[in-house]
C-alpha cells in the first residue's frame, strides 16, 4: 500500500471516530444491538465445546469397558413403579454366568449423612455402600491408603473411602487416612480418599461421598438386604460392548420372568448412552441458542442499517462539502463502512464480554460449562465486522452516490 493511501486511510479513520463521537446515543444503540446478538453466539459457541469436553471427560471416568445397571425403568417410570428389582441373585448368576464379565460391584446409598469431626460438621453427603474393589470398579484412583476388601465387606467394618469434598470439609489439607469421624450415629475409620474429579452427576457433585461396605450400610442403617439399587458391570472387552450389554439386556429379561410385552424394570447405562445425550442435550442447545443469536444478530443488523440511513440524511451537508473539496466515492463509502466497522467491532468485544459473564453465571449454578478459546473470540469479532459490512454497504452506498450540489442544499 503506498504511502498516499495510507495516509488518506488514516485521516478517514480520524474522520470515522470523530463521528461516531458526536453522534453517541446512536452509536451506543448500534453498540448494544450488535453485543446482545454476538453475546448469544459466544453462548453456543462455548457452550458447545464445553459440552464436547465434558462427553470426553465423562466417557473417561466413566469407562468404555463398564455398564451401569439401576433398579427400575428410568425411561417409562410409572408413578408408584419399583425400583428395587435387582438382587443377590441376579449379582452371583452375572458374576458366574454373563460371559465377558470381569466384575461386578453392587450399590445402595443413603442420601443426607451428617457427618462430623470434633468442632466440624457436615449437614448432609451421600453415604455409598459397595462391596470390594470400588475404587478399582469405577476407575477411580485413591490419592492415598486402600481400597475396600472382601474381608470389609464380610464383617461388615467400619471403614469408608472419602470423597474429595467431606475429606475436606472434615479434615481441611491433612490426611484423612487413619482418622475416625463420626457418621450418622456410629464412628468410622478412613482407610482412603478418592481423588477429585470434579464432575457433576444425578443432580449433585460426585465427589461429596463417603463409601462403606454394604454391609455396614444395610446393618446401621437398617435397609432390606435383599436389593440392590445398582450394580456397576465391567467386561474383559470392551470392543465388543454392544454385544456384551445386549447380553446383559437378555439376561435381566429373562431373570425377572418379563415377557416380551412387558417393559423393563431396570435400566442400564453405557458410556455410548451418556454420549447420546449429550449430543441430543447438545443438539437442542444449538437449536435453541442458534435462532436466538440469528434473531438477535439480524436485528442489530437491521438497527445499524437503520442508524446508519438516518445518519447519510442528517449529515447529507457534511457529505456534500467534502465531495466538494475533492473527496471521491470510494473515501465516502470507506469512511461509512470504517465508522460500521469500528461500531460492530466495539459491540462484538462487548458481547463476547457479556457472552462469557452469562456463560459463567450458568457455569456457577450447575446448568452449563463455558469454556474460553481464541476459537470463541475471533468468531465473535468475525462474525460482528461481517454485520458491520454486510448491513452498513447500502447506507454507505447511498452516502457516497449523493450529488454534491444537492447535498449543499440540503435537497438530498
């Protein structure tokens, strides 16, 4: 570029913002129709890769070799439908006699547990009991002592695997490990804490849980011993998965005597079933957030290409006088087309400003997780320059085609 353009691009650049600074109720409105349209789409955007993450995250931790099995029909629950429906015998007949199986960890809880060491309290955390290996059955990894035992399991002794949140709350840094603490109405010993995974699931934060034996669970807290409310089934595998659940699926028929009009009464859950709705969750969000920033772009647009119209009449005499002292065509549409720019680019930073405090407002109550990415920032700005381009052109045309005699009247 030689150094004559440059230096005309310049001054128009000058020209641009001294406009746009005499004319600020206007700009401010241009500003807020472009941020509320670019705030939207930053929305999706994160909104969307941090959904994608967290499929990634929650397929790792939950394992593509491991099927989640629950008591009940989650899918066709009727009002008053059981939920206790799987057994004992259903744990030993799959242990013994699924083929593919590796282990198979039952699970009751007991929601609400107040927990308490010496002068700390904590009012309510899920107690889980489970037999040997749950670390292990979950891919869990203990950040310090061991995992339960068989031999737990069978004196029904009181001992608990910590989660990373009432380890804590209880216990601040310290270890945990050896420790005793009081739950409910009887004292347990730590004997590990789960590392933090820092995931959400059924409604709550899967790291606020205490895990005992079952035994313990049902014998202090006084639970029916003949159900199981899940079961977590890991297979040897895991590249034949939809075979291996299918044969769970089969089994689970046939061992509570279903026929085949009758619908299930248990569900079981796979990694594949967690991605399939995160992407149907995923595809609504697009649907839903997508029209709104469509809507919401279209009418910033529309609101500078208004603007921007009343703009060329209101400073037709401007318009006129530098046509008159030698301004071309081209130097009027790129200063109105500077003046579209330097607005759209303001309200796209604007947007992507508010986009991100929403996005971290959701974040913070649980309902989305909003990532930043330079993906995020260059789209918005992109996508609030093309509104300044796209909707200020034909303004900017007719800025430039005005005649300068009319103009100076006042005619134009």
């Amino acid at each position: 570029m030689s150094a004559g353009a440059l230096t005309l691009l310049g001054r128009l650049r000058r020209m641009a913002l001294a406009a746009l600074w005499a004319y600020k109720a206007r700009s401010l409105f241009v500003i807020l129709g472009v941020a509320f349209g670019v705030a939207s789409l930053t929305l999706i955007v994160t909104a969307v890769d941090g959904a994608e993450r967290k499929a990634v995250e929650l397929v790792e931790w939950f394992g593509p070799d491991a099927a989640l099995v629950f008591g009940g029909n989650f899918k066709k629950r009727a009002v008053g439908a059981r939920t206790d429906t799987l057994t004992e015998d259903d744990l030993r007949t799959i242990s013994r006699s699924l083929p593919g199986v590796s282990l198979v960890v039952p699970m009751r809880t007991k929601p609400d547990v107040p927990l308490r060491y010496q002068d700390k309290n904590v009012p309510g955390t899920l107690v889980v009991g489970a037999t040997e290996d749950y670390a292990g059955a979950w891919n869990w990894p203990l950040v310090e002592g061991r995992d339960l035992s068989a031999e737990d399991v069978r004196l029904g002794a009181r001992v608990a695997l910590l989660g990373d949140k009432p380890s804590r709350e209880l216990f601040g840094d310290a270890s945990p490990v050896g420790r005793t603490f009081q739950m409910g109405k009887f004292q347990v010993q730590v004997i590990g804490r789960l590392k933090y995974r820092g995931a959400s699931g059924g409604g709550g934060d899967i790291d606020d849980r205490v895990v005992i034996p079952i035994t313990t669970l049902t014998s202090r807290f006084n639970l029916d011993r003949k159900y199981y409310r899940a079961m977590r089934i890991k297979f040897l595998e895991p590249q034949f998965m939809s075979a291996q659940v299918d044969n769970l699926h089969a089994f689970l028929r046939m061992s509570h005597h279903l026929a085949d009009s009758d619908d299930d009464d248990f569900s079981i859950i796979t990694a594949d079933e967690i991605l399939k709705f995160l992407s149907a969750f995923k595809g609504g969000l697009v649907a839903f957030l997508g029209v709104t920033a469509a809507a919401a772009m279209t009418v910033g647009g529309f609101v500078l290409a208004n603007l921007f119209s009343i703009s060329v009449s209101e400073r037709s005499r401007e318009i006129g006088l530098k046509k008159a002292l030698g301004a071309t065509k081209n130097a009027i549409l790129l200063q109105f087309l500077l003046e579209a720019a330097f607005l759209t680019a303001v309200g796209g930073l604007v947007g992507l400003g508010l986009g991100l405090g929403l996005g971290q407002l959701l974040t913070r109550l649980g309902m989305l997780q909003i990532l930043f990415s330079w993906k995020v920032f260059f789209l918005s700005l992109g996508s609030a320059l093309a509104i300044g381009f796209i909707f200020g052109l034909k303004p900017a045309q007719a800025a430039a085609a005005l005649d300068p005699i009319a103009a100076l009247r006042g005619d134009a």
